[in-house]
C-alpha cells in the first residue's frame, strides 16, 4: 500500500516535469527537448600540455617549449594549467 504512494508521487514529479518543459517552450516550436540536445553535444577531448607529445608522436622534448614557440596555436588554459582541443590541433597541423 505504501509503495502505491511512492510511485504515485514519482509518477506526478515526472509529469508535472514534462508538461513545465513542453510550456517553457510553448511559443517556440523550433526549440530543442532535452534528448536532441544530450545528442547533438559534441565530445570535446582536451589533451593536457604535459601529454601533448604522445598525440604528437614526437619526444617529449619537442614540446616542452611548444606554446611559446607557436603562440597561434589554440590553447584552454583552466587553473594555471594548458590543454589542447584533440580537433583543433589536428586542423592547425593540417594547416601548417
């Protein structure tokens, strides 16, 4: 008897959050529920500095100094750390 309630009560949460949802919406049809945009999000893969040389391929030498010697190349630093976007490099090198 208990868990008829419970599962009552979760039955109402979800529903009333779904019909809030579609209303925010409402007088946007072109809008996005949230399942297109947990789909379309693209994976971004960052690549720390420190392990810049095993995407490389190249010693870890070569890139110690890397940031400095190609200040064009795009770069997220968080923290006081730099990281590299996986794609990004990859576009910059065919470029050069």
């Amino acid at each position: 008897m208990s868990y008829d309630f419970i599962w009552l009560g979760l039955s109402i949460i979800v529903a009333g959050y779904l019909i809030g949802n579609g209303l925010k919406n409402f007088g946007n049809p072109d809008a996005k529920s949230l399942l297109d945009i947990l789909n379309d999000e693209e994976e971004i893969e960052l690549i720390d500095a420190k392990e810049l040389h095993v995407y490389l391929n190249v010693p870890k030498e070569a890139t110690s100094n890397f940031v400095y010697e190609h200040p064009e190349v795009p770069i997220i630093e968080m923290n006081g750390h730099i990281f590299f976007q996986k794609q990004r490099i990859s576009e910059w090198l065919e470029r050069q």
